[in-house]
C-alpha cells in the first residue's frame, strides 16, 4: 500500500519525531545506517518520522526529480532493517531502494536487493517482495523447459518445443494450450510448484527468444510433408507415429529426421491403414460416393493430389439438386485426408477467414454455400496455386502478418458456384443426382459403414500413391493446361489401373463442362460463340463485332453496354473460349478504327490442316509421351509441342 502525505503526518502527530539509534550496516544483520548513508553522499535529510514500525527518513529533495520539494520523498527502514523508497509524487511512483540507491551512491543496485521491499501494510510493515517471487518462478520454468524440450523456430519466426511424453515426441507451438498444460504439469511434478500468470508469461518470453535466436530452424507442416519426393502422412495418432510413402511402398514409423507436424485441437485422428491393393479403391469408394465411374476416378485422382504439398491443387466443386447427398459425400471426401471436428465449415464472412482456415487445416471445406463473391473467388485461387494475403497485425499500427499456405479446397453447394473463368480453370466439377427414397439411408448407418470401410480405403489409396509415384517421374505430356501436376497426376493414374479411357481425357471434358456453363452466364459472350460456330471464325475491330451480336441482343440486364465492355467480357471468359475450342487472339496495337481481335474455331481449322491428327488435338485429348526419336509418333504431336517426341509402343492413349 502507498504510504500518502495524510497517513505520515498522522502517525507524525501521535508518535512525534524521534530518532531511531545510528548502527553501523553489518554484513551479519544487513542493517544499514541511513542517516549517516545519507550524509555521505550529501543528501539532505529534513526529518525523521515513525509510521507504525517503519522509520521514514524524509528527504529535502526526491533524489529522482529535485522538483520534488517540502518533505514529499522519504527513505523507509523497517524494524527488520528492509529499505523502501516513497515519494507523493505520481511521476515518482513505483521507484524502488535499489533504484534510488543506484542514483546516490552509483553502487550496483542489486547489493541490497534481498532488503528491499517496494511498499508497506496497514501497519507500516513490510509487504512480501513479489518480484523476487515472481523471477524465481520465471527461471524455474526456463530451467525445467531447458532440460525436458528442444527449442526451435520454424520460417516465420513462431516458436516451437519438442517433448517427451510416454516414450514418444509431440511438438507443441510455445503459444498453445497443450504446451502450456505439459509445462504446468512437469512443474508441479518436479518441484512441486504452481506458476502464477506473470511468472509463466516472463519465461515464455524468454524462451520464445531462445527458440527464434539460439534454436534450430525446421519447417513445421500440418497433415502432408515431402521431403526429397518421400511423402509423409500425419494420421494424429495418440503415439504421434507417421505414415511414410515413397515408390512402391508406404510404412508406419516412429519419427522422420528432418520432419516436423503440428497439430490443433480441432484435428482428428485417421485410422490405422490396412495393408490392400490399390485396385479394390474404385470399388469402395463407388460403395459409398453417390458417382458416376467418371467422377470417381477425378476424386482418386484428388485424393492423391491432397497428398502431396509440393503441387498445385485443383479445386473440387460438388454440386446437385437436395437429396444427392452433396454435404455427406464432402465429409466422407474430407475425412479420407484430413478429419476433422467440424468437417464442413459454413459460408466464411470474411477473406481473412479463409486464410485463417487454411492456416489451420489442410483441407478447407465450405459447406452449403448458395454464391462465392469475387473475393472469396480470389482467395480459393491463392490456395490452389500457392498465392497469399497479408493484413495488419492485431492491436498495432504499422505491423503486417502475412499468410502464405497452398490447401486443397472443397465447396458444394445447389447450382453452380464458380463462375469466374480463373477458378473455373482450377475446377473439378462434381455434379450429383438425387438419391432415391429407396436407396436412401440415414446419416448415421451411411457414415458407420463408410467408417468401417475407412482403413481398408487408406490403405488402398496410400498403395495407389506409391504405385503413382513410381511412373511419375516418366510421365510427359505434350500440352498442359493450367494445373499442369494434376494432368500428368491422372496420366500415371491411368497408366497404373491400364484404363480404356484415358483420365486425363475426362478431366479435360470435365473442364469443358465448367466453361460452358459459366459462358452461358453472359449473353454477350454466347451471342459471340454463335457467329463463330456460323462462320467458322472472326476478325475485325471489337466494335464492329458489338455492332454484328446486336442483332442477337435480348432484353438481358447483364448484356454489355458498349465495345469496350464486350472486349473485357471476351478477354475474362478467353480459357473457357479456349476449352471450348475458340482461339481468342487480341492486337495489343490500337488501330484508327480502335482493337482488333481474332476468333478462330480451332477444331475447324484442326479437321482441316490435320486431319490425320485427330486423336493428338490440343484441346481434344493431350498427349502421353516418353522421350524417343520415332519420326511417326514426333510428327502426330508435332502441331503441338515439336520439341516433344513419343514412342511407338506407347502411342496415343
């Protein structure tokens, strides 16, 4: 308690002035003589005055500021001989003996610390020193985290400690809750204490220094690694062990070198795999996925995409009137990778929810959504093919966090839902019937059959992903599209089961789909599609073409209201133009007559020019191809990649 001005001259008044005996400072009894401490180093003295069994020492001039005039500052003694500092002033408050005692004599403060106290109790007495108390506490918990955990840092700086539970390692970020629970526990255990919160944060701090500037520097991944083309698998095991998977294998082990997994509290455990061969996958997940042969191949393809975090990932959109089972087939999709306590999450409010998400999980998952907004259309891109947002940091002004994740990503919803041209080309459409009340089933019995089937289905798909990442490597194509790992992915894949149609030839059919439902959002655009189709092609200026589709218009709130308006339209929608079979081609040159574009219907002149190529078409079917100098097979994809060559026993797939 702050002694005030009132409280000393009251107890003044009733005790008097007297002079507490002069004794020499002992080291025995490390008493100290004030007045004549004080006389030494010329600090004037203006009085003494008793205040319950302390001696207040008034000073003519604070020793902190000489302002402080009129008896305002004093030094206190207790009858123990403790040292405290007192002054009325607020500027003044909290100053220490230690302190006023390194301005007077410029003695190391910490020579009389142990008699220092920093306030009195009711009775003048002297009040237990909390920060002794407190900075044993601190070092305590560095000292007893220094011997049980290895500090380190990952690339953004956040740091991390490994410890030892039950004969196994976890790693916990310093900041969590687990590693705060781990720490309290081990405390209590060892020495039998109780850290208060000012003690736990002054040692976290201290030990978040040690792990960024003295610690190891380890990337730190959630749910998937890779590591010189070895994948990893985190299942969340209570026993932390992994899940390793390299060409033509996969195994459970203890621990990787090298490679370090986090975890949140809302992960979910996987179950432990079953030793079978990737050929009985088709057939269990066409048991439980409300698809058609087609569509669950894409979704095997997926689902190994989703193991490797060294690729782009596509997109998959599941969409399907109610009643196709859209939520329920995301959930099962979801768990096979990364389970989780709320599988599917509702629309997000904001951008930043998403990143945060993805910071979080490995799969992001939106459940129901009626629309996306241009942002959030953005924001699914950035993850798909490694993108980022940054944004100020919490309770600063000029501090930036910035986030850099690459996530698969799941939506579903009734109708449509992407229908920007640059997410539609990162899309897997996944278009659903309804289930009908004869097959239908409750959400409990469909959930505990996929569930039993589950291991059985890991392990298929990690046999499929080892026998996937032993023809990868050979895998070459003569013309890739925008996810260009997911199209060499579903090439191995078919080469793996020895399918009749080729995957890639599906996935590329699928993305048609996609396009062309989101060219019929705009009128404009089809009006266009249609001389095109009539004509065969289209050259001139974009104004005469506005002038040409005119003719077409109807009474359409989103037709385009002028030249330049159909120029961004055709430039926006040039990949779906393009999957299509519509070369769009702009002069960057303005000419008098204003831009000039060209629209050839690329199949057309194909059938034409190559009518022997047919198979090989660029937009048709894409090539699988192995490096040869066969002459025959160089000049059936020469139309498209020259410097690309295939071999006779392959062919075209």
């Amino acid at each position: 308690m702050r002694v005030t001005r009132k409280m000393a001259e009251k107890l003044a008044a009733q005790h008097g002035e007297r002079k507490q005996p002069k004794t020499t400072c002992q080291d025995n009894d490390q008493r100290l003589d004030v007045q004549g401490y004080l006389l030494k180093y010329g600090v004037e003295v203006a009085g003494e005055k008793q205040h319950g069994n302390s001696t207040l020492f008034l000073l003519k001039k604070c020793v902190f500021d000489p302002s402080h005039t009129g008896k305002e500052a004093a030094i206190g003694q207790t009858a123990e001989g403790k040292l405290f500092y007192l002054c009325f002033h607020d500027s003044c408050q909290g100053k220490t003996w230690a302190e006023a005692r390194q301005v007077i004599s410029g003695e190391d403060p910490l020579f009389d610390r142990q008699n220092c106290v920093d306030s009195l109790d009711a009775d003048g007495g002297c009040q237990p020193d909390e920060t002794k108390k407190k900075q044993s506490l601190a070092q305590l918990l560095i000292e007893t985290v220094s011997q049980k955990a290895t500090l380190f840092h990952d690339s953004d700086d956040i740091p991390y400690a490994i410890i030892k539970q039950g004969g196994h390692k976890e790693l916990w970020p310093l900041e969590s809750k687990q590693f705060g629970k781990w720490l309290g526990r081990t405390m209590y255990e060892k020495h039998k204490k109780v850290p208060n919160k000012n003690s736990l944060t002054d040692a976290l701090n201290v030990l978040a220094g040690m792990a960024v500037y003295d610690g190891e520097k380890i990337d730190v991944h959630v749910r998937v690694a890779a590591v010189d083309e070895v994948y990893y698998l985190d299942p969340c095991l209570d026993d932390w062990r992994l899940i390793k998977i390299e060409s033509c294998k996969w195994q459970i082990i203890d621990s990787a070198e090298g490679v370090a997994f986090r975890r949140t509290s809302t992960m979910r455990s996987l179950p432990v795999p079953e030793n079978c061969s990737f050929d009985i996958l088709p057939s269990l997940l066409t048991k439980h996925l409300n698809m058609n042969k087609q569509q669950v191949r894409l979704a095997m393809a997926s689902l190994i995409e989703c193991l490797m975090p060294n690729t782009e990932y596509p997109v998959m959109e599941i969409t399907g009137p109610p009643g196709s089972g859209k939520s329920t087939i995301q959930e099962m999709i979801r768990t096979i990778i990364d389970p989780n306590r709320v599988n599917l999450r509702a629309a997000p409010k904001t951008v930043e929810d998403i990143f945060v998400s993805a910071i979080n999980n490995h799969v992001v998952s939106y459940n129901n959504l009626s629309r996306i907004s241009t942002g959030q259309s953005d924001a699914f891109c950035s993850l798909s093919t490694d993108g980022g947002h940054a944004g100020r940091t919490l309770f600063t002004n000029t501090d930036e966090t910035a986030t850099d994740v690459k996530k698969p990503v799941i939506l579903n919803g009734i109708g449509q839902l992407a229908k920007m041209p640059d997410l539609i080309d990162r899309l897997i459409k996944i278009s659903l019937q309804p289930i009908s009340d004869i097959d239908n089933k409750s959400k409990k019995q469909v959930m505990g059959e996929f569930n039993s089937d589950l291991p059985k289905i890991l392990g298929a798909l990690l046999d499929l992903f080892s026998k996937v990442l032993e023809v990868l490597p050979e895998i070459k194509l003569c013309r890739l599209p925008r996810m260009a790992d997911f199209a060499r992915l579903c090439e191995a894949i078919t080469q793996v089961y020895g399918w009749e149609k080729n995957l890639l030839q599906t996935y590329y059919e699928n993305r048609k789909i996609s396009f062309e439902e989101s060219i019929e959002t705009s009128p404009a655009v089809m009006a266009v599609v249609n001389i095109v189709n009539e004509q065969g092609s289209y050259k001139g200026t974009v104004g005469s073409l506005y002038n040409e589709i005119g003719e077409q218009r109807k009474d359409h709130d989103s037709w385009v209201k002028t030249a330049r308006g159909l120029g961004e339209k055709l430039r926006l929608h040039t990949p779906a133009l393009r999957a299509i079979g519509i070369k769009v081609e702009f002069d960057p040159v303005r000419h008098n007559d204003g831009y000039h574009v060209s629209l050839i219907k690329v199949y057309e002149t194909d059938r034409k020019q190559h009518t022997q190529r047919t198979q090989c078409s660029p937009v048709q079917q894409p090539l699988w191809v192995e490096d040869s100098n066969d002459c025959e097979q160089r000049e059936r994809c020469e139309h498209i990649t020259p410097s690309v060559s295939c071999t006779p026993e392959r062919g075209v797939i």
